[in-house]
C-alpha cells in the first residue's frame, strides 16, 4: 500500500529526482522563453516589414506550436531508438545553446521564427523521452503516484512560470544578454541533472534499413489493435480538448460576469489549481482509488460544470466551478497517463506518446478554433449571453457522449487484462 507520503519516498530515489528535477526546470524554462521571444519580437530592434505587434506574437506562438503537429508522431518514433536519458540530454544542451545564440543572430524577425521552430522541434523529442522514462525509473505500484506529481508539476510550472516570467527577465534585464542567458542557463542545467541518471536502459537493435514511415505505421496498427491503449489516448484528447474549449469560452465568461475580458486568466488559473488539488490528492492515494471508476467521475463531473457555467453569474462561483473542473480533469488524465506507462511494451513507449503529444497538440487546436466559430455563429444569432450558454450547453452533452464512449472502450479492454 503506497502511503500518504509517497511523494517523499519517490523523491528519495535519486534517478527519479534528477528526471523530476530536469522536468522542473526546463518547463519553467519553457514559459520564461516564450515570453522572452514574445518580447524580443515585438522590440523596435527587430526588422519586422512592418509586421504589426498582434501579428508578431501570433507568429511567435505559431512558431512554437507548429513542430508539436508536423513532428510529434515522427519524434516518438526516434525516441525509441536511443537511450531516453541521451535523447533528453541533447535536446536540453540544444535548446540551451540555441537560446544563447540568440543575441548573435541578424535582428531579423524571420530568423526569431526559425529559431523558435527549431527548439520546438527539439522540445517535441523530449517529451515523449521524458514520458517513457518514468517507468523506467519507477515500479509499477508507484506510476499513478509519478504521473501525479509530473502533473502537478506541469501546472505548476505553468502557474508559476507565466506569472514570475516577466519580472524575472526584467532582474535580467540589466546585464549584457543577461535575459538569454537566463533561459540558455536553465536548460543546460536541465540537461546536466540528466546526466546522472542510469545508462542500463535496454535499445533494440536499428534496422539496417530503418524506415520512419513504417515505424509510424506500426504505431498506429499497435493502437488501432490495443484497444485499452487507444481508448486511454482518446480519453486524454478529450481532456485536452475541454481545456482548449475553456481557453476561448473563459474569455467570453469573464466578459459576461465581470464586463472584462481579461479576467479571463483568473478562470483558467483556478482550472490549473483544480488539477494541481486533484493530481496531489491521486499521488497520495492514487493506489486506493485505483478500481473505482476516476475517469467516469471526471468525465460526468466536467460536463456537469461546463453546464453549470451557462447560467453562472458570479465571479467567485464561476472560480469555485473552474476548480471543480480542474480537478474532475484530472480523474481522466492522471490514471490514462499511467494505464499508458504501465501496459505499454518499452520497445512502443516512444511512438505511443510520440502519437499521444500529436493527438493532444491537435486536440488543444482544432477545439479552440471550433470553439471560436461556434460561438461567434452563437452570438451573432442569439447574443452574448444566449450565444454563450447554446455553447457551453453543446460542449457539456459533446463531453458526456465521447466521454462516456471513450471510458467504456477502455473500460471492456482492461476487464480482459486484469
């Protein structure tokens, strides 16, 4: 039985430390850089031809989401072949170097984007890397407790990296390329924690011939003939996929509760505090709750305050909803993240979460422009207020059907292997 101290013991193990403490700091690293690029682009040193300030960040995020859709299927795949700790490694050392050159390259916005493009591309190697080396490093009774406090972490980071990111560029500010070498700094000190992590992982021997379609290929002839793999992916993607609608309707809420749409940050911050409370609450006594039906509850439990946030009027109910939301989310995310790691061979773990980023990075886009035109549709046909509550009405009964269908998939799968 995992007691309500887990967290300390898996921190006690000093490989799973170092993994931890390299995911800290380069998701931090993360949030502080794209808010550094941010900046850098919309500088009036930057050749821009004429490229309007809106445009120029729009670019920088596009930039630096674009790889997670065109690559995150083919870097699962690479993953595979080599040591998780070599792959991380690199990627940070890159990332870092790539950061600190920067202040050297031609202030040209052109060469910003393709900078940003290139770390992205090495940060989509390294998060299907770090997924898979978590159970590398952690015995099955304790994956749901890592995956808890690799969520926590991840909205911590988030939390915390956006809302200290400014004023810590700005400390950095007044030192000669002081900012760039902030940020290069954290990722190289990432890849170096890596470093001491264990060298015995077991590598398949590459084909002569490797071919990266066909590995492509039988990753999605694994899931298509894994259903309980599959059905946890699905699941993940319409978690995702709540949380990418939330982004564009939370803005609309926060204009109709409180006539600014910029409040819309406080919603989305008591999502993150939902999942932070539910990932913590999973990692302690995730072992005890494992056969009970999280999922279902989650998924229930977000359509019902998806529905709830139609006729919500007051601000500090609409927060206590967004962390009820939250935290019903991570019911479904935290334990299909470890039925993934835990039924997964090794040999697949890279190209199923190289699968598994692609679907997320799709399932964050594709709903927040759906989202988008819906509601503008909604809006321009019933109204702000009448617009906005069709929406979230719609998404409630499109979150309890695929939900409902998606945990049944997995559901009938594990029966067959428990």
């Amino acid at each position: 039985m995992v007691s309500n101290n887990t967290f300390l013991k898996l921190l006690s193990d000093r490989h799973f430390l170092y993994l931890w403490s390299a995911q800290l700091i380069s998701q931090l690293a993360d949030k502080v850089l794209l808010i550094l690029l941010i900046a850098i682009a919309t500088s009036e040193t930057y050749i821009s031809y004429t490229v309007p300030v809106n445009s120029r960040e729009s670019m920088i995020m596009i930039a630096s989401t674009l790889p997670a859709i065109l690559f995150g299927s083919i870097a699962g795949i690479y993953v595979d072949l080599y040591p998780k700790r070599l792959v991380m490694m690199v990627c940070n050392i890159l990332r870092g170097l790539l950061v600190l050159v920067i202040p050297f390259l031609p202030k040209m916005l052109i060469l910003l984007l393709i900078t940003t493009f290139i770390i992205s591309i090495f940060t989509q190697l390294f998060a299907p890397a770090e997924q898979s080396a978590i159970p590398l490093l952690v015995p099955e009774s304790y994956l749901m407790s890592a995956n808890a406090l690799f969520t926590l972490t991840m909205m911590g980071s988030m939390i915390v990296g956006f809302a200290i990111g400014s004023p810590l560029l700005h400390l950095f500010s007044g030192i000669r390329f002081g900012q760039e070498l902030l940020v290069g700094g954290m990722y190289l000190t990432a890849g170096l924690v890596l470093f001491f992590l264990p060298q015995n992982e077991a590598i398949p021997p590459k084909a002569p011939q490797h071919n990266v379609w066909k590995d492509l290929k039988d990753g999605l002839q694994y899931l298509k003939q894994n259903p309980l793999i599959s059905g946890a992916i699905l699941q993940l993607v319409i978690f995702y996929g709540v949380f990418a609608a939330m982004l564009k309707l939370s803005i609309n809420l926060s204009e109709i509760i409180t006539n600014n749409r910029t409040d819309f940050g406080y919603l989305l911050a008591a999502t993150g505090v939902g999942l932070a409370i539910g990932a913590l609450i999973l990692g302690h006594f995730g072992d005890r709750l494992a056969k009970q039906p999280l999922p279902l509850i989650g998924f229930v439990g977000m359509a019902l305050m998806l529905l709830m946030f139609a006729v919500v009027k007051d601000l500090w109910l609409a927060l206590t909803l967004a962390v009820i939301l939250g935290f019903n989310g991570s019911l479904v995310g935290v334990p299909m993240l470890t039925v993934i790691q835990k039924y997964t061979p090794e040999n697949m773990r890279g190209k199923v979460f190289g699968l598994l980023n692609n679907a997320e990075n799709i399932a964050i886009s594709l709903p927040l422009a759906i989202a988008a035109v819906t509601l503008d549709a909604a809006i321009s046909q019933f109204g702000n207020i009448q617009g906005l509550q069709l929406v979230m009405v719609i998404c409630s009964a499109i979150v309890l059907g695929l939900g409902l269908w998606s945990w049944s998939i997995t559901r009938r799968a594990l029966e067959k292997v428990l």
